[in-house]
C-alpha cells in the first residue's frame, strides 16, 4: 500500500508591501496599468471603458491649467439653472460593489488608500469608467479629520472606524491639537493633491465633488470611538457637558472652514457636507448644536473662497434622518446650501414645500430607497419613475439615493436607475415647475 500524499499546506495570504517600499510603488505601477480587464461589464457613457487613466504626475505642474467642462448639469442644476436632464449620481459609488475596487484595495490598509493620491485618484474614476453618472466624488473619509486633530482612526475588515481612545469626557478634550497646532494644508497635503490630480484626470468628462462630515457626525465617531446604533454617548455629552460640546463642535467647525476651502483651491468644483448620524437628536438639540455650526460652514466657505477669489462652488448638505419640515425649512431659510440631500425616508413633496419658503432657491437631492437597487429591472425603472414624479416637474433635482451603494450591491442595479434617470426626466424638465 503506498503512503498517503500530504495535501499541500495552504498558501499563506501575501501581506500586502509596505508604503514606501519600491515594492508598494510597483505595486501602484502594476494596478494603474492593468489591462482593461472590467470592461464586460455595464457601461453606457460612451466614453467607453478604461479611457480614463488616473495620469502620470510628473507631467502636471500646479500651474497645469485644468481641462473645460464636458458634463456641467449638476453643477446647472445645483445653481438652479434650467437643465435638459436630470443630473445622477451615487453616495458611496466608489465602494465595494465593484470587482475593481476590491482589487484596488487589496493594495493596502483603507487609510494607506487614501493617502496614496494615485490610488484615491483611480478609485474615484472607477464608476466614472462604468456607469454614465453625472459627478465623481473624491475617494477619501470623513474621518480624515479626527486624525488631523491627532485622534488615531483604523479601518477594521468587516467592522468599520475604530478610534482607540475616544474623547469619552471633556477633560480627554486635552488630547485633541488646539485650532492653532492643526496644519490643515501639510496634514491633508494628500487630499488636496488626490483632488488636483483627479480634476486633471477626468478630462472635464465629469464635476468633482469634495467632501466632509459635518461638525455633530465627527463628534459623534470622536466620542464613541467608531459606529454605534444610537451615538448615546455622544448625545449624553450634550446634555451633560453642554459648554465643552460647544467647544469641540466649534473646533470641529473650524478646521473644516479651513479642509473645505483647500479643497477648492485644489479643484473641487462643489462640496458636500455629510450629516449622516444628525437624526438621532432632538429638534431642540438639532437647533442647539447642528444648525449653528453647518450654517456657520457654509458661510465661511463660501466667504473665504469669495474673499480669495477662488471658484464659487456649490455646496450641498445631507442632515440624514432630520428631514422634518421644521428642520427643512430652517436649512432653507437659515443657511446658504444650494443643495438639500435626502434620505429615502423624507417625502418628496414635503420637502419641496419646506424649502419653498426659503426667499432663495433651494435644490434637493436624492431619494431613491437603496434597498430598490436589489430589484429586478422592471421595479428599479418603476420605482425610479416613482420617485422622479415625487419630485415634481421644472428640474432643480439632482438623483440620488437616499443613502450610499451597499457591498452587495448587484452592478446592474445601479446602472439600471441611472439609465431610467437619463431615459426618463427630459420630459419632467422640459415642463414648468409646479406651484408648491
Ligand atoms: O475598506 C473599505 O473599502 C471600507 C468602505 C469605505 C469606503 C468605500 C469606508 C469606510 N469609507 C469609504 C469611502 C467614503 N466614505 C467616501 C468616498 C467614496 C464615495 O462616496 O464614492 C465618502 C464620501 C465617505 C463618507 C463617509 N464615511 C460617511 C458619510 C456618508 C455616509 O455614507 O453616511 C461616513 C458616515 C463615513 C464613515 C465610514 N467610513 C467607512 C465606513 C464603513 C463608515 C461608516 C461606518 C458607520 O456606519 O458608522
């Protein structure tokens, strides 16, 4: 009887190179080279796949001016001009939904990504590539900015952020840099030269969009050191420590005045504010310790960039789960977003009339639940149609969804909605906007 045959040991998992390492650099090298291997998959933009490289730096200098617009209908739409179509494009487009971002990130840790501006530079362009979408958003975090306030931020597989140490009571606060000792522009150096290489790199096929967490959704990370269910924590600190809540909100705001207009300077062409965990509170603590800082933000931003004269951009806010109409109409009347995200819970037609009694003209984004994306195509089309009605006729909608892309997202979800968003609101623009 012969011996058995050993299997083979498993192969162990090839750590990923470290950053700085010729091997990490030819790593980079061989990912932004890599044949046109996702090209099967849906792509109706007519640009065709892959005709978007992330370019090579070396011949761009800071002076390289960027290329004309091709695409500018969110950027119409966000300043209330007339458009011939609806503008479309997704919270969290650039994720893990697609084969290509899966293999991107294998290259390193989530923040390794983001610090590696030729890699943030090809995630963003991904989508772009496949689905015919009317705006990119920079590949980066909301949590950047704890880090630059000296808080440690990991990226857990399969759990999310986790900040080590949160600032669980106010006198933890000492740990964080004072508004002085923050170096926006040499800390964040590597957001502003992802955004100056990506508004290179797209070729005007598209607007860029820059982003952050707005001032009470960072608190809330700071606080709890990562995600939770409810943020209790982080409300518990404004009822107990309402003075210091202030403060770390005021200095959250601050150095976001600073991030924003960088990012401006650096070619973002719009900004969103993201308010992801804003419905958790209170309508009286909304007032107390939301809106004063977002209003703040927009103003700021929109004072500095004047002021430096660098480009006016529009600036879009998403205060998910706190769409009441009391809080809309604050939003609208208080403050100077041109654009109002929606969650997929919020009303249409509500929030029309909400933001109707602004003296300015508001836009809304959104609203389309993301849960419609798992449908089949004859539900993702009606459904999307749905929502398009919900919005009303006259255009100053962009289409979104109510929240982002979910991993298991199937592809052919999204460019279903995008393609009855093209398909379908010519006709809802072309007619007179309806009285609210
Ligand atoms: O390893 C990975 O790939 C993790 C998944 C991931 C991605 C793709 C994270 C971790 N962040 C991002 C990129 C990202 N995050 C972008 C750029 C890409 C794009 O939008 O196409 C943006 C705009 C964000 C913004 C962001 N990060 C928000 C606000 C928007 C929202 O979705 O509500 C929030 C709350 C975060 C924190 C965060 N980062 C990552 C996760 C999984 C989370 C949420 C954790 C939680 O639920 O508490």
């Amino acid at each position: 009887m012969s011996a058995p045959v050993a299997a083979p040991a498993a192969a162990a998992p090839v750590p990923p190179p470290q950053p700085g390492t010729p091997e990490f650099e030819a790593a980079i090298v061989a990912t932004l080279s890599a044949p046109a291997k996702w090209s099967e998959g849906p792509f109706s933009n007519g640009t065709g796949p892959n005709t978007l490289p992330v370019l090579d730096t070396a011949s761009l200098t800071a002076d390289t001016p960027f290329p004309a617009l091709k695409n500018d209908l969110f950027l119409r739409t966000a300043r209330g001009e007339a458009c011939e179509r609806t503008p479309v494009w997704c919270h969290r487009q650039a994720g893990r939904y697609l084969p290509e971002f899966k293999e991107t990130r294998r290259l390193g840790d989530f923040f390794t990504m983001c610090r590696t501006p030729r890699i943030a530079v090809e995630l963003t362009l991904q989508p772009i590539r496949r689905f015919a979408l009317d705006a990119a958003i920079i590949f980066s975090d909301i949590l950047v900015i704890p880090q630059a306030l000296g808080m440690e931020v990991l990226m857990k597989e399969g759990v999310g952020p986790v900040l080590p140490a949160p600032i669980r009571t106010p006198d933890q606060m000492s740990r964080l840099k004072k508004r002085e000792e923050v170096d926006v522009k040499s800390s964040l150096k590597y957001v502003f030269d992802a955004i100056r290489l990506c508004r290179h790199s797209l070729q005007g096929t598209v607007p860029l969009i820059g982003f952050c967490g707005a001032p009470w959704t960072l608190a809330c990370y700071m606080i709890e050191g990562g995600g939770s269910k409810s943020y209790t924590q982080a409300r518990r600190w404004l009822f107990a420590h309402p003075a210091e809540s202030h403060a770390l909100l005021s200095l959250i705001t601050d150095v976001l005045i600073e991030y924003l207009v960088e990012q401006v300077r650096a070619g973002a062409q719009a900004l969103e504010v993201f308010d992801t965990w804003s419905g958790e509170l209170t309508q009286q603590c909304y007032d107390e310790f939301i809106l004063p800082y977002v209003r703040k933000l927009a103003a700021e931003v929109k004072a500095q960039t004047k002021a430096q004269q660098l480009p006016s951009v529009p600036m879009t806010l998403f205060p998910k789960g706190s769409d009441s109409a009391a809080t809309l109409r604050a939003i609208a009347q208080t403050t100077e977003y041109d654009l109002v995200s929606l969650d997929w819970a919020t009303n249409p037609p509500e929030a029309r009339a909400a933001v109707a009694s602004a003296p300015r003209s508001v836009g809304l984004q959104g609203n389309l639940d993301p849960a419609v994306l798992y449908c089949s195509e004859e539900q993702i089309r009606a459904h999307t149609r749905k929502m398009l009605d919900a919005f009303g006729t006259g255009g100053r909608l962009v289409a979104n969804l109510g929240h982002g892309m979910l991993p298991d997202h199937p592809l052919e979800g999204l460019r279903v909605f995008v393609d009855e968003v093209h398909n379908y609101s010519p006709n809802l623009c072309k007619q007179p906007a309806q009285q609210q």
